[in-house]
C-alpha cells in the first residue's frame, strides 16, 4: 500500500460531523472533467497574443532599442519599452502592513540586472507574430561588471547592483537575534562543532506558467485574470504603478496550476500586459513559455549558513552561534522576510538559552529569490539538523534520541516570541520511532555491497502565519439562503490545496448543516472581502478561522429567528443536521428551511454573516524517517521509504492534509538530491531553464510515503485546534535523507543538492583516506 | 496560411482551421476550444497535453495538428458518459485526492485511461512506469497511484472496462 493516514487523537473534546472527514473536495469535480477555468483558459473576442523581450546580458545600461522593425511587422499592434511605461519604484512582493517590503523594482527599466529580465514586450494577433517581433527588437547594451555571487556582491567596494541600496549590496541591513549569552555557553561546551552549509537554488517549477489576460472596458476599469496567490497584492500593486484607484481594478483568479509561494510577487507581465492592453484597446493575453518561467520566475534563496554549536557530554547545547546569507538575486522581493524568518529559526527547534544569529540577504546578478515553501527555514534547520545528528554521534548518543531530548516543549519561547503549545515536536520523534522500529532498524547489520542502505531522521517546526513579520488578516462572509443553504464568500485563494473545501467543512460544522449544503464563492476581488493572500501555510488557520466566525455569526441569527417559533430560549438551541432543535427537556425541532424561509406575509429572512480574524503564530511540527539506498559504483541516491509524522493541531481534511504532506516531501527530495536550477558564473546564464535539465523527483523516483498525522497539541487560535501543514513537510525531509546518506555510506555532506558526482567523489576520497 | 484538418475530437467530426506549423494541443485549445488540455511546457517534458490519439497516449505538443488528418482524438471533456455522471477515473481521482492544483490531471487521467485500455490489472511498477512522462508537482504521486489502483480493482469487479 502506498499511502496511509492515521489519526491519532488524543484531545477529542467532540464529536464532529464534518469536520475530519475526507470529504469529496468541491473543487476536483471541475479539475478531473477539464471544466476547470484557468487564467490561461480565457478567451475574448479580439484578445492579442502579448510577448516580452528578455535580455541576454546579466548586468548592463541600455543604451539604445530599435523597435521599428517590429513595428512594422504585420499584425504587430502595440510595442512597449521602458520609454513608454510609468517609471514608478514597487515592490516585487509587497505584502501590505510588512515592515520589510523592498521597493526595487519598475514595470521596465533602463538597466537590466540579471539574465532573462524583461526589456521590451510586444502584443500582435497571434502568438506567432508576437514572437517574431520580439526576435526583430534590438536592444544595445552597455556591460556593467556581473556580480553573481554572494562573496563578489558583498565585497567592500562592490559596484552597487540598485543605485539608491544599502552598502555592499545588502537588501536589508543584518538581521541580529541575541538570547542568553553564548560565550559563556561556549565555555561550558565539552563538544564545540562549527561547519559552514551550502545551499543550491531550487525552484517551486509549478505545473501551470505564468500567465494573465487584461480587459478595459469603456468606464476605464481593468479586469486581469491571473494565476496569482495573493489577487489583492496585485490589485493594489497594479493600482498604484497605473495610477488609477482601487474600484478601477478587479482580479479574478478561479483556479490556479501551483504556486507554492511564489505566485505572490508580480513578474513584469501583469504591468505589460494591462498597458498593452490599454494602448491597444483590446483585451491582451501574455503567458510565459516553461522557458520564461524558469528566466522570469523565483527560486528558494541559495545560501551558506556558518553554524557553531557548543554540547554537553550530557547531551544538552549550550551555545548557538549562526551566520546566515541569503542570494537575494537581482531584486529583493522576499529576501528581507526570507532571512528575518530563517534566522530567527534558529533559536528554536532544539533548546538552547544561548543564541547569537546574524542574517543577511545580498543582491547578485542572479535569478530572483522569493518565496518559496519553508521560506528561509528549509535552508536554517537543514543545517541544524545536520550538526544535531552528527553531535549526537560524536557524544554517544542515538539521533533520534539525542533530538528528542533537546525538542522544544510547551512555553518554550518560538521564534516569534510566542510560548510554544503543547509538545508536538516531542510527540513526532516518538512516534516515528515506534513506527518504523526505529532501534531495531539501528541494529541492523550493514553488509559491504555495492547498494548501501541507511536511515535517518530529520525534524522541524514551522508557523502557521506570517506573525510578527506581517499582521495578517482574514475575512469571510457567510449568508444562508432561505432553503437552509449556505453560501460562504471568501477572500482565501485556492492554490488547489483544498482550502476552500476545509474552509466549507468549518462552515458546514459550525451550522449543523452538511457539506453539500455549502457552496463557495471566491476568487475575485470585487466580489469577495479582502484578504493578504494564500502563504505561509496559513489558510486554514486564518481563512478557516474566519469562515467558523462568520457561520458562528449566522448561527446566533439563526438561533435568535428560531425561538420565537420553538417558544425556546436561543441558548437552549442548536443546529444539528439541517433542524435547529431543542436541547433541553423537549425534543421540539424545525427544519432549518422553516426557520429562516418565507412566511405568510413576510419575505425570507437575510441572514449574513462577518467574521474578521487576525492571528497571532501557531507553531506545527513534523519528524520524518527517510530510508535511503546509495549506489556505490553510481553514487546514485535512491530513496526507499519516507514515514513523515505531523502534528497539526486538528485535521480538517485527512487525505487533503496527507497530500499536502505527501507533495512537500516530492519537491523536499528534489532539493536534496538533484533539484538546482544553474547559472553559469562567467556570465550569469540560465544553464537549465527546463524540465529536461532541471531535474525534479518523478513517478518512477518516487518512495512509498506512509503518513501519519497527530492532534496532540491543538492550538487556541485555529479553527477547532487547527494548524497550518503546507511548508513543514518540505523542511523536515531533506535533513532526513541526508542523515540517513550518512548512515548508509558514512559521510556527511554539508550541502544541497547531494548529487550522484559529489557521492562518487566523497567515497573515493573516503576510500583514499583509509588507504593512508 | 490556414489549412482546414478534419479530425474526430471526442466522438464529433470537428474541422479546424490551423496554420501548417501550429500543434495539434494549439489547434485543440485555441480553435476547439477544449482547454481541458493544459500547456505546461510546450516541449514534451511535461505530460500536461496528453490526449489519446487513435488510441495511443501523445503529447498533443509534439504533433503537429495537421499530422491529425483523420485521426480519431479524445480529450478530457469526452471522458464522461454523461452530463451527470464522471468517468470511473474521475471519480476515484476525487474520492482519493489524485488532484490538487488540477493542472497536470488531465494528462494524467488520459495517460491512466491509455493505461488500462491496454492493461486492465496493472501493478504498482507498471502505474509508475506508465505515468513517467507525466509531471505532477503537488501530490508525491502517491494519492494518483491510489486512484489508478482503486479505478482498475473495481472495473476488474465489474468485469468491465
């Protein structure tokens, strides 16, 4: 069997209805027929095929670009460069209410400052045309020198990549994180390892490219259908660099082909294609090619963490000093948020009085660097649990045990500030152990063969919010329609997570109606409340929390309507199973449709109801088993079995959080074996901008998952105890299989990917080692 | 210049007006209007556009839509018997979670259907093997692996497929 769910619950306080079941997703009807609207599925009358022009140069002026070839192309109806677009400084991600925002970019500028960056855009009436014409612009540059490392950006002196930036190219001044004193620490250390990680440049490589359709109509009000994570950062963005006010601007998005958090920045497109279409006076339509959207798309931060860490003999840290520097790439977009969120990781995850973090972020003339899922915190805890693994060796002690001794416990402070609820990083390393026979396996003899298998375990926490680097906000509106049914109206995006099912599924609990009984309305924003956006695994916990205030606001109206009729109080009556019922001494019920339907001589009732939740920080927590196999004439990795186990407070939905889990383990096993998308550092091309080069984890490469979900550790501020599952699983299971490559063939990397080259290598100088 | 190309798309004789140099995934989505078929890299990396094509599973990418002179195609929109009521395959992909942001799962049924047109019992290796070509980005393949299964033990049920 492949995959499994399992459920423990060991803080059941009710019984639920509907709320953790897995019931059919009300968006996969559409996604299995083919019905379901894409942004690259629109079609309008007279639409023109829009196409950018990207440079071939890392880092230059433009001196000059000749359009008039182009122009003069049949078909060709509007060419746009920098001298035609407002020049207005924005933020490529920019989260309202961040403190970190980065304003660094325009729609098109005079200097271009990493390979790919879009210079020109051209829109015709065919694709075709489109094309051909942005082959015929010619662009002459004048070549600045390419800084395409972190060590070549940050240098004293180095050239500035952004004219008005910070020193040495930083995005952000350093980022400190001080607790306890570390030097003391340091001196009470029996064991002090200090090692520097190297982290590649993964890409999210979602399935749907970047994509959108513009229409004005005749009062000057925008339409733009885009795949797009968070509609309301682009209405505003596209707001303020066009100029007009926000009811003049309405983004649709019904269904998205992943984003995996970058879908919330804006790639140059949505500007382009919105003036092209307003120049032209017809609707526009501008989708990337894969190619494009490997360019012109964001890319985990690459990095190196130096880490030191100071043990006892009796197992406890006592220090933790870090250095952490992000690759921001050519523009800052998330790397402010990126490295606030990954350094301040480190102060938690294991225990440890003594912190001394630094954080940087640094411009290069590289690909952007966004967001991605794990955020800042993939890169931080990979090395962390790396050094957790290898102390534990070197003091004696089993991994996993040695992890679970140093596990942040309730009221340990996370890395919020906030006191941690419950002991859920605890309860995960327990019961991956029981569950795979974790010391037997241990036990095992490992004969001398060409495949030598290992095990490992690898842990991780992660917040379910962007709290406190962004003060979120979630809104819902819920009406119930006169025959008893719902309509729940929320600004959640659906990344194809199944969050509007979830959301459904709280509703539905909170009403005492079936899920079929509610439908949702979402996805454009001039219809539904404001919302920051789908990320930071906080959907369900603030989307879902949202959604249970409102329906409990529609309830109490439900309740109050009903009384009159049942001659009961309102306290003494709930909603359960489409009646509202009497639950003291009577057995007296209406059906809901009584309750709130039309009566002789008076219209049905108008039930609707607000809910408005703003978060604080929620911690959920994973430890994954990963076995691995490692071909020793190859180098080749195999990974055999993955047993994750999560703790998510409450499941909304089993089989959507399990394939959650499931998929971060894919794109976590590609970052560690063999995902990294590649410049060459002479000049900063993109060595492989496809699925053919960038190689990502597929069927054939796939393991058996065995997934495993606990609510041992509800939290107060989600829905039902619920918390966030989209970025844990992705962090937890590279460690995992590094640890367990190391068992396997006894050498420990400090870097991702682990390819099969870098194995080969290590073992024969391991080999070469012995010899001496 | 537009060539007129006949082809039978999910049961219908459709005549398309394509320029020589066009895709048979182009001529589909834009002049069919049958956008079920999704475009992920344009190239035959993704499996995104695979359709069956007088029975075979291709990349409508790679071919070229006038090489669909006469064929016989079948798209996601033809799947279903009915209005009402989804192919088995979909029906599994729903009650299994075989789809998440849905943009790959067209491709996917339709290689899946290629799949057990031919080998009705299929192993777990053989599942694997036949969606190789095939990018899903979200689901780890397990819940996909799950629906294929569950969709060929019941049609074996049924003795029908």
């Amino acid at each position: 069997m492949n995959t499994y769910e399992r459920i423990d619950r060991d803080l059941s306080d009710r019984d639920f209805t509907v709320v953790g079941k897995s019931v059919k997703r009300s968006d996969t009807l559409e996604k299995v027929t083919g019905t379901a609207r894409y942004a690259g599925d629109v079609a309008l009358p007279g639409m023109l095929h829009a196409k950018m022009k990207r440079s071939n140069v890392a880092h230059a002026r433009i001196r000059s670009i000749d359009t008039s070839k182009a122009l003069a192309l049949k078909g060709v109806k509007a060419v746009l460069t920098h001298q035609d677009v407002p020049r207005v400084l924005h933020a490529g991600s920019p989260h309202p209410r961040s403190a970190s925002v980065t304003r660094d970019q325009y729609i098109l500028d005079d200097r271009v400052r990493y390979w790919g960056e879009g210079v020109a855009a051209v829109a015709a009436v065919s694709e075709e045309i489109a094309e051909r014409a942005v082959a015929l612009i010619e662009v002459e540059y004048e070549p600045l020198p390419g800084l395409f490392t972190i060590e070549a950006a940050s240098e004293p002196g180095a050239p500035p990549i952004h004219e008005n930036g910070l020193d040495r190219n930083h995005v952000l001044p350093p980022v400190f994180v001080t607790r306890g004193d570390v030097d003391k620490g340091f001196a009470e250390a029996d064991l002090i390892l200090e090692r520097e990680y190297d982290l590649g440049r993964p890409t999210p490589a979602y399935m749907e490219p970047n994509v959108c359709v513009s229409q004005w109509d005749g009062n000057g009000k925008l339409t733009m259908w885009t795949s797009t994570q968070s509609a309301f950062m682009v209405r505003g963005t596209l707001a303020e660099v066009l100029g007009v006010p926000l009811n003049k601007v309405r983004v649709v998005v019904d269904h998205m082909g992943g984003g995996f958090g970058a879908k919330q920045d804006l790639f140059q497109n949505e500007f382009l294609c919105a003036l092209l279409a307003r120049q032209t006076g017809r609707p526009v339509r501008m989708e990337f090619s894969r190619k494009e959207t490997f360019l012109g798309g964001r890319s985990r931060h690459p990095g190196k963490i130096w880490l030191k860490q100071g043990f006892t003999k009796d197992g406890r840290i006592v220090a933790r000093e870090a250095r952490v520097t992000f690759n921001s790439g050519a523009y800052g977009s998330h790397g402010p948020g990126v490295t606030n969120v990954g350094t301040a990781a480190l102060t938690s995850l294991y225990r440890c009085e003594n912190v001394r973090l630094e954080g940087r972020c640094i411009y290069t003339n590289s690909p952007i660097a966004g967001a991605f899922r794990g955020y800042g915190v993939v890169q931080t805890y990979y090395a962390l649990d790396l050094m957790m693994d290898e102390a534990a060796e070197k003091l004696g002690f089993d991994p996993a045990e040695f992890k679970l001794m140093n596990a942040v416990r309730e009221g340990d402070i996370a890395p919020s500030g906030h006191p941690i609820v419950g002991h859920g990083l605890g309860d995960c390393i327990r019961r991956v152990m029981e569950e795979t026979n974790w010391h037997e396996l241990r036990r095992r003899e490992k004969p001398e063969s060409v495949k030598r298998r290992g095990i490992g375990i690898g842990c991780e926490m992660h917040g379910s919010s962007a709290y406190p680097g962004i003060k979120e906000q979630g809104n819902a509106i819920v009406k119930m329609n006169e025959d008893g049914t719902v309509t729940l109206i929320t600004g959640t995006a659906g990344l194809g997570t199944g969050a509007h099912t979830a959301l459904s599924q709280i509703v539905a609990e909170e009403l005492g109606v079936p899920f079929e009984a509610v439908s949702v309305v979402q996805g454009d924003t001039d219809i539904v409340p404001w919302d920051i956006g789908a990320f930071a695994s906080h959907t369900t916990y603030l989307g879902g929390r949202a959604a249970q205030l409102a329906a409990a606001d529609v309830r109490r109206q439900v309740l109050e309507h009903a009384a009159p009729l049942l001659q009961a109080e309102p306290a003494d009556l709930a909603i359960r199973d489409g009646f509202v019922v009497v639950t003291s001494g009577s057995n007296r019920s209406i059906r809901l449709s009584e309750a709130v339907g039309p009566k002789r001589g008076m219209p049905a009732m108008q039930l609707v109801g607000v809910g408005t939740y703003m978060p604080t920080k929620s911690y959920s927590f994973a430890a994954h088993f990963a076995e691995v196999e490692v071909d020793t004439e190859t180098g080749e990795v195999a990974v055999l079995e993955v047993v994750p186990v999560h703790e998510i407070g409450r499941v909304i939905h089993p089989i959507a959080a399990a394939g959650q889990i499931e998929g971060g383990i894919q794109q976590g096993i590609g970052h560690t074996l063999s995902e990294d998308y590649v410049i060459d550092l002479t000049d900063g091309r993109s060595l492989n901008p496809s699925f053919v080069d960038y190689k990502m984890p597929l069927s054939m490469d796939m393991p058996s998952i065995r997934t495993i979900i606990l609510e041992t550790a509800p939290d107060p501020g989600g829905p039902y105890g619920a918390k966030g599952v989209g970025e844990d699983p992705i962090i937890a299971i590279g460690p995992a299989i590094a640890n367990a490559i190391y068992d396997a063939i006894g050498v420990r990397f400090h870097h991702y990917p682990i390819t099969p080259e870098q194995v080969l290598n290590a073992l024969k100088s391991k080999a070469n080692e012995t010899r001496q | 210049m537009n060539r007129l190309v006949s082809m039978t798309v999910n049961g219908e004789a459709r005549e398309l007006a394509v320029a020589p140099n066009r895709t048979l995934l182009d001529a589909l989505r834009n002049e069919g209007s049958l956008t079920g078929t999704k475009k992920g890299c344009d190239v035959g990396d993704c499996g995104a556009c695979t359709v069956i094509m007088d029975g075979r599973p291709v990349n409508a990418c790679l071919v070229l839509a006038i090489e669909a002179e006469g064929a016989t195609i079948e798209t996601i929109e033809g799947l279903q018997p009915s209005y009402d009521q989804p192919h088995l395959l979909q029906q599994k992909f729903m009650e299994h979670g075989g789809a998440q942001c849905g943009f790959c799962t067209p491709g996917i049924i339709m290689m899946a259907k290629a799949l057990l047109d031919e080998n009705p019992d299929p192993s777990e290796d053989e599942i694997r093997f036949a969606l190789a070509g095939n990018i899903c980005r979200c689901t780890g393949y397990t819940k996909i692996i799950d629906a294929v299964r569950a969709t060929a033990e019941e049609l074996r049920k049924a003795g029908t497929l």
